[in-house]
C-alpha cells in the first residue's frame, strides 16, 4: 500500500514523500481502516514546517482528519463491523471529560502517525460513525475544523442561545463550520474577509452582515456599529496576536472570545487584557474536542442537515497540490485529499 510521510530534510523541517510499504494488520483492539478522503487544516501546515506544538522531527504521516470504511478487526473489537463508514478523531486518546496535555502524545498527523495513507489501523476507541447522510469527502472535514467550531460554540461554559451574535474571523474551515453550526442554533452570524467573493459566499450560507476588513480594517468598531454599541457573545478568534485586541474590543460583555488559531503568527500580542476585565467577558483557548463532544456534533448536523463545504478535491497523487492550494489562503470551507 501507499502512504505519504513527513520526513526531516537538510535546509528545512519536512519534506512530503509518497512511500510504499506492507499492508498492517490490526492487533488486539484495534481495527483496520481504508481512508477513502482526508482533509487539511492550518495545523498541517504548520506541523509540515516544524511549528506544531504536537509534532515532532521524526518522520510522520501527516493529516489529522480522515474517513473510511472499516476492513479489518482486531482480537477484542466488538464495537466495530467490517464495512462500517467512520471518521477517526483527531485526539487519538481524547475520549471524555477534561482535557489533559497527555493527550498530544496521540495527536494524529503530528506527534503520532495521521491519515493520509490508503490503510491506517487504529485503536477501536478512536473513531466514531461517519454521518449517513455525508460522503467519505465530507466525513473526512468533521474531525478538527467542525469539531473545534462545535466545542467553542456549544460544549465549552455554555451552549449557544437562540438569538445570540456570533462573529466569525475569516472564511476558512472552523469559521464555516462555525457559521453553519450558529445559524442551525438560531444565532446572528457576522463573518470577516478580504475577498467579496467570499463574503458573497458567506451570505448565501447564512451570514446576516459581513465585513470586508482590507476597505474596514478597524473591523472591531464596524462590529459594534453592527450591533448597535452592544458587541457580540461569541467570537471565533482564529488569527491570534494580530487579532486579538479587535476581538476583544468586539465581544458584549459577559461574552466569550474563542482562541483557536495563530494564522498571524506566534508573537505576544500588545493587546491590553483589561479589556475583558472590564466586560467581565472570558477569553478560552479551544483545540478540537474529545470523542463524546464528536458524537454529539455529529448527531446535530445530521438533526439540521448540516453538509461541509467544500472548497476543492485533489486526488491521493497530487497531495503536495493541497498543501499549497491551502497554503495560498485561497480556500472557503475545506480542501481534501480523496485517497
């Protein structure tokens, strides 16, 4: 069989190589997958240059998320059938309650072995059923990017209420899914771009207002303008230091900024914290979820219908192509390998 690897090169982190190898074979309570699609997030990027906190130096199969279908069972497994339709979660280990910095010790596609490969086996308590209604492609985008959206919005503190304001940072995965997840929750959805094109894209998905933030780049005070000088209850915060302070100056008090991601980089960010001091607002770092919040997400989307978007498809031989197309922050929605 094929799988791709991450492996140290001189001169830079990590060089994508397609590698044959022997067909595994699960051993006792685990199980053998077949990934028929797998699907980038930001953190693939960072682990391919050697920045992910849960990655390594040693050579990896990349990508967290991934679907299947189910081949072959090892001693003990009970809770699995051959032929099954699954998805593996992205904390291999990561099955309820609190979370716990063992965790990233079992984190796919960076500290351990990830998905894109024709044949992944893994532990049996660490996949759940794909969602009947979606395709392997659009399974293979619930494992991270909607996970993430659906811990921030409705497991972590409170649930989203019916009738709240939600501001979403970009157009990228975990902001999509965020937008869908809202808007099925009876929420008001403002989302953030560069591109009218993209912004016109949100609004056909749901978005009540948007904000093109190249010709308003103090997107914070449009955000209060929007909503009357109240401020939003939730923001999903995806860019980090550069960011930061106009989330915080955009969220209502007694809300809650989501930091999820850091696509402006890793400095500190100069941003006063008195500012949710004095909103009495709370500031929670999200990353994915565990496998029970994974069962509950899935049980929601197909309760509404929910269907990823998809931003483009590249076949297994052109894997390298997906990593830049994501890289070029071209992208709405997700972009999959189909394997």
């Amino acid at each position: 069989m094929q799988r791709y690897l991450l492996e140290p090169r001189s001169g830079g982190p990590f060089d994508l190589l397609l590698r044959e190898v022997e067909e595994p074979a699960p051993g006792p309570g685990e199980v053998a997958v077949k990934i028929h699609a797998a699907s980038l997030n930001y953190r693939d990027l960072l682990v391919r240059a050697g920045k992910s906190a849960s990655g390594g130096f040693d050579p990896v199969v990349p990508l967290s998320d991934g679907a299947g279908e189910v081949v072959a069972l090892g001693e003990g497994v009970v809770d699995w059938q051959t032929g099954d339709r699954v998805a593996l979660t992205f904390f291999r280990d990561w099955l309820s309650g609190p979370f716990e910095t063992s965790f990233h010790a079992a984190a796919r596609g960076g500290s351990s072995d990830g998905v894109l490969s024709q044949t992944v086996i893994a532990p049996a308590h660490s996949l759940v059923a794909a969602p009947a209604a979606m395709s392997f492609t659009e399974a293979a985008t619930l494992p991270c990017a909607a996970l993430t959206a659906w811990h921030a919005l409705m497991e972590r503190g409170r649930p989203l209420e019916r009738g709240e304001t939600v501001l979403c940072l970009g157009t990228g995965g975990v902001s999509i899914f965020a937008l869908q997840i809202a808007k099925a929750a009876g929420a008001r959805v403002i989302v953030t771009s560069r591109s009218q094109e993209k912004l016109a894209r949100a609004r056909e998905l749901g978005a009540d207002e948007t904000i093109d933030y190249l010709q308003t780049p103090e997107w914070d005070g449009e955000t209060m303008r929007i909503t009357a000088k109240r401020g939003v209850d939730r923001v999903i915060e995806v860019g980090g230091p550069g960011t930061i302070e106009r989330s915080m100056n955009s969220v209502a008090a007694g809300g809650i900024v989501s930091l999820i991601g850091v696509l402006t980089g890793f400095d500190p960010p100069k941003a006063s914290l008195f500012t949710l001091v004095k909103k009495n607002a709370d500031l929670q770092g999200i990353y994915v979820g565990n496998r029970e919040m994974f069962v509950r997400m899935n049980a929601f989307l197909e309760l509404h219908a929910i269907r990823p978007v998809i931003d483009r498809i590249f076949p297994f031989s052109e894997a390298s192509e997906a990593y830049r197309h994501l890289e070029g922050a071209g992208h709405l929605g997700k972009v999959v390998v189909q394997v």
